[in-house]
C-alpha cells in the first residue's frame, strides 16, 4: 500500500561484488564434491548397483546446472542500501526477499568472512536488529566495502535515537 507523501518503494542502490558469483559456483562445487564423495567408493567396485550410477551422474549435473546457471540470477537480484532510516536488502533467486529493517531498530552489526569467502576477499554484513524476523544479511560484499558498512552503519545507529527495541 503506496501511503501519499510517501517515496514508492524501488529497489536497493547497490549491488553485490561481481566476484559473489565466483562464491556461489564454487559453493556448488563443494556441495557436488560432499555429496558425490560418498558414492565414488561403491562406484569403483564391481558390485555397485546400475541405478547408482544414474543417481551420481543425475546429482553431478543438477548441481553443475545450479552451478551455472543461478550465480548470474542471484547478482542481478541481490542488492543492498543503507540510508540514515532504514538498512535495505533485496535476495533470491527462486523467491525473493524484500527486507527493510529501520536504523533505530539496529542491535549489532558483524562482518563474517568464511574460507572461500576469505579465498575471493568478499565478506557478509550482518545486522541483527529487534525483529522477529531475524537478522538482516548482507551476502557477497566486497571485504573492504563490507569493513566500511559495517563502520558506517555502527556510527549511524550510534547517532540515531531510539532503544533499537
């Protein structure tokens, strides 16, 4: 519901790092080494079951299709802003997320850099804020930029009044 006087909603500003599709891809890659893995040693034997070599092959490509095909979906979507109101964030590739969190509501504010993360210097932003909903993620920033939101966004909630409740 578009309130008169109010801005309409669009989406966010910014998007994520380009090198966030290297991230998703090379997530499917270990997702398909996890759960191939497992079935490579009944496969090397002389009893291994037919169909379990259509069940490994059918796993190996619906993970590589994923692999290819959902990074790109997932950069055009995932957007992210921060204003002086409110942190904005826009995910999904299959179903999207539209989540607006208010500045007074802000608790705390984490960067998380996992292995492959560290590996292409990206890093999420994590903005828990008093919601049920939960905390706001940021995924598939730049390092540096995720460093210096999470600076900003630290002194803005500091500056803005309100008990984030």
């Amino acid at each position: 519901m578009h309130l008169s006087g109010d801005p309409p909603l669009r989406p966010p500003a910014h998007q994520v790092s380009p090198r966030a599709m290297h991230w998703w891809r090379l997530r499917a890659l270990v997702l398909l080494v996890v759960l191939t893995a497992a079935q490579v040693p009944l496969l090397l034997t002389a009893w291994a079951p037919g169909w379990l070599y259509l069940v490994t092959a059918g796993i190996a490509a619906a993970v590589l299709v994923y692999g290819v095909v959902v990074p790109p979906l997932r950069f055009r979507v995932h957007r992210w802003e921060i204003t002086d109101e409110a942190v904005y964030t826009l995910s999904g590739w299959l179903v999207r997320e539209w989540r607006i969190a208010p500045i007074s509501r802000v608790q705390t504010v984490d960067t998380e850099h996992g292995p492959l993360q560290q590996l292409l210097r990206l890093a999420t932003v994590t903005v828990t804020t008093a919601s049920a909903r939960g905390a706001v993620k940021i995924t598939g920033l730049d390092a540096h930029d995720a460093a210096e939101l999470a600076r900003g966004l630290t002194e803005t909630t500091q500056a803005t009044p309100g008990d984030a409740t």
